[in-house]
C-alpha cells in the first residue's frame, strides 16, 4: 500500500512539476537564433526569455507571412515551418528582444540552408527552416535553464 501511495505521489507530482512558460499576460521572449553542424544532424537553438506556450510543426515546399500572405523566400528542398504560441522577438512594450537577421543563410552548414521568420505578431512567431535533403527527420523541442527551443534536423543521407 505504501509503495502504491509512493507512486502515485511521485506521478502526481511529475505532472505539476514547474516548466518556465509565458504568463497569461505575457510571453516567451526570443534574444537570439545559434546554429551548429552535429555527427548526423544540424541544430537550430533559439535562445528564449520563457517558453512558448505551444507549437505546431509543418513539412511545406512553401511559406507566407502570417500578416501580408506574401511569400516568405526560404532555400532548400524542404521547408520546416513552427509557430510557437506564445513567442515573440518584442518585449511587453514592442520593443524588440531579438536584434538578429530575420532571413538569413546559416554559415557552416549543409543541409539547412535558410532560416526565416514567417509570423511575429500578437505572440505568435514563426520560424521557417529550409533545408536541402528532402528525406530529412526533425524535431522541435524546448530546454530549460536557459530557456530555449531546439530544431534538429537530421539527414542520415549526407
């Protein structure tokens, strides 16, 4: 009886551990985008003030901008799209967080060969990752201390 109390304890207690997120009535800022080349993948990190509050991933062969519709120029085969709800690279007074391109070419990398910004407005940012190896896995997910949320993407053919 006492190990079963034990560990429904312990799962109780997994599920309210705390993860740094934006408040209700702010949001996960972005202070700056790194970039590394890694033994079968190439890693994106955005360095973030807070976690975004939720993402959605999207395989596309093309992007817009959130606001305009205009077409969002990403090289590569491939494009990996996410919004993160939210994100943004502003601070509570618009002033921005994040000073860096907002569409540029990586340096040292080989199959990611464009990262773009395809939404930032009312804490919701997009970022666009166009990468060359069209068979190409990824995935996104977020660490904490620093706060920041990882892209990889691995190419097992190149």
């Amino acid at each position: 009886m006492k190990k079963r109390l034990g560990a429904v304890l312990l799962a109780v207690g997994a599920v309210f551990t705390f993860v740094p997120v934006a408040s209700a009535d702010g949001h996960a800022e972005l202070t700056n985008i790194r970039t590394g080349k890694h033994d079968g993948f190439e890693r994106i990190v955005l360095d973030m003030n807070g976690l975004p509050s939720n993402s959605m991933s999207r395989e596309a062969g093309e992007v817009t901008n959130c606001g305009s519709g205009d077409p969002v120029a990403v090289p590569g085969n491939e494009i990996l799209e996410t919004m993160f709800h939210g994100a943004a690279s502003y601070d509570e007074n618009f002033d921005p967080t994040y000073t860096g391109p907002r569409n540029f070419v990586p340096q040292g990398l080989t199959n990611v060969k464009g990262i773009a910004f395809t939404c930032d407005f009312e804490a919701t940012m997009g970022i666009a990752v166009g990468y060359a190896d069209r068979d190409s896995w990824h995935k996104v997910f977020t660490l904490t201390n620093p706060d920041r949320v990882v892209i990889d993407v691995y190419s097992f053919g190149s």
